[in-house]
C-alpha cells in the first residue's frame, strides 16, 4: 500500500496506483483494540466522506484510539466528552466494541456487510474521477449549457445551481460555516446532513424516490457527492426524466423545510404530486405561450399618427441623471395640420 508511481511507471501500473486510492477512499478501520489506528489521522468513524473526526485536536497528534478504551474495553465517555465537539463524542460513543480483544481492521465503508463489492466501488472510482466540483466558470460547458436549457422554472433551476455548488442551507452546511447548530439531519437524525442526505439519502427523501419510476436506480447508489451524482444521472435518463428529477429533488427540500420551519409533515404522495403539477403546469404555460404567438403573431407597432381635426396631441417625454443629479422633461404639441 505504501509502493511509489516511480518515473517511468507502465500503464499497468498506473491503473493499479489508481485502484489503490479507490481502495484508500471507500476503507476505513473498525475498532478492536485501537492500537493501530490513529485518532486524528486515519479514517475511523462511519461518516462519508471524510471519516475523521471534525473536532480539534486537543489530544496529542499521534495519539492512538487505545488511549480513548479502558481496561473493560468501554469507551472513556468522560475523556471523550472532553477531547471531541459533541457531535464527535456521540459519533464516537455510539461505536460498538468487540467483547473480547481483537485487532483493528480495514473494513469497506460502503456496504452494509462491510465487504467489498464491484458496484459500490466503481461509485467510489466514479467519485474519484469527477472529484473535481464542476461549476458555472469551470471546462465543464457541456454540462452547463445542458442543464441550463432544462425547461423548468428559473427558481428550480437556481435552486438545483445550489444544490449542485454545495452551498444549499443543510445543516451540515450551517454547522461548517460556524452557525450554531448541530450538524445531524433534522428529519432522520443522521450525524450530517449534506446535499446528498437531504434530497436523496435521508429517510424523508427515500419515502418519497419509493414511489417514483427513479428508485431502482437510487438503491443501487452508494452515498456519493450530489454534484457527481447530477451528472451521471444527466447521462443515464433522459432530458424530460432529469428535468423530473430535479423537480422531485425542489420538492423534497421544501418538505424538509416544511418540517423544520411549520413543524409540517408532507405525505410522500403529496410531495411527489407536487413536483408532477411543477412540471405539468410550467410545460403547458410554455406550450400555451407558443400557441400564442403563432395565433397572435406581433404586428409592428404605427409611427407617430397625427389627431383627426380639431384636435392637439401632446407628447412628453422625462430623463433622470442620478451622477449629475439633475432631471429634465420636454412636452411636443402637434396637430393633424401643423
């Protein structure tokens, strides 16, 4: 695991190299003995992606997690509650510990069985591959121009961007950005909520992808960065399944936030309804407007029309200067004969 590229590696190799970070990525250790792991270094705790503890360190740097177990193989609770910000402690806490002495292990973090599969870790390699966040200035114009033409209302849209650039409210969010508050799900109670949980992983939203045409895909899925999941999904349905999709996703977060801000509880029906009549109404106002062109085409608009005889018009016309701070208006009479 600690072999080098070298400088002139094979393609063979390289390949290898590259597979060994997905292998790095996707592992993390289960506890025995806590002899082997470090608390601050190494990938311990069951929290995608990072599997580290968020909290400081006040624990000497290379300290070892034997050091948080007694001698009945029990969590320090004092020691912990004391060393890690709360969250940590009852991440930590809620550990179990083998009864009698074993090793630490390496075990896969995306299986419940905590095995390896092909189909979780070609998500992982998947991840790794788009690692890096696309945005609106980035290379990744196709993408963009794609989603931009999605034919959906621009507040959906712009809620989507946010999901989509990591900067949506979650509480995990919040919690980074040093708001107070916890940063677990408020709906299913997970130690974090990011973009992923609350629009796809939560227990709210998977009610709601149940009782849709996209759940067979979804269940495959492992927990993987939103913005990555957007563009494989954007290549697998098609543009009026993603255009569902994202509407769905619109919904779902204003049930969440239905719960937390009217203490409002959506029915999965509901708010699968909701994202339906979204895209029903928006396509239809669209259509309507086309059938309202071709009916009602735009005519061009008459000149200035002198007033039958005896009468005077008077046109007016104002200008404002706000950097010269000065204001004008002028007025033209005219007549039929003038």
């Amino acid at each position: 695991m600690d072999s080098k590229l070298g400088c002139n590696p094979s393609y063979m190799w390289r390949s290898i190299l590259w597979g060994r970070e997905g292998i790095e990525v996707g592992s993390r250790w289960r506890i025995g003995d806590g002899k082997n792991v470090s608390i601050y270094h190494h990938r311990w705790l069951p929290r995608p992606s990072t599997f580290k503890p968020f909290s400081p360190p006040l624990l000497p740097s290379q300290s070892k997690i034997a050091i948080l177990i007694d001698e009945n193989g029990c969590w320090k609770e004092h020691l912990i509650r004391n060393n890690f910000l709360e969250d940590d402690a009852d991440q930590i806490l809620k550990l179990p510990l083998p009864k009698k002495p074993l090793e630490d292990q390496l075990v896969w973090s995306y299986d419940k069985r905590d095995q390896y599969q092909v189909t979780s870790g070609y998500y992982v390699a998947l991840r790794l591959k788009l690692k890096d966040l696309p945005s609106s200035s980035s290379p990744n114009i196709g993408w963009w121009k794609f989603f931009w033409n999605l034919s959906l209302p621009s507040k959906i849209k712009l809620f989507y961007w946010r999901a989509f650039s990591n900067i949506l409210s979650t509480y995990l969010n919040l919690h980074q950005r040093k708001i107070p508050v916890a940063p677990s799900c408020p709906c299913c109670g997970f130690a974090y909520e990011d973009q992923y949980l609350a629009l796809v992983g939560c227990q709210l939203a998977k009610k709601v992808w149940k009782r849709t045409r996209f759940y067979s895909c979804l269940k495959i899925l492992v927990s993987m960065e939103f913005s990555n999941l957007s563009i494989h999904l954007s290549s697998a349905f098609t543009k009026d399944e993603f255009e569902e999709w994202v509407v769905l996703c619109w919904s779902i977060w204003l049930a969440r936030n239905h719960l937390i801000f009217c203490y409002t509880i959506s029915e999965p029906l509901a708010i699968v309804a909701r994202a339906a009549n979204a895209v029903n109404s928006y396509r239809d106002n669209v259509l309507q407007r086309g059938t309202n062109k071709s009916i009602n085409p735009k005519t061009p608009s008459p000149g200035w029309q002198s007033p039958p005889l005896p009468w005077y018009k008077v046109n007016i016309n104002a200008a404002v200067s706000s950097k010269e701070a000065r204001a004008g208006e002028g007025y033209w009479v005219g007549s039929s004969y003038h």
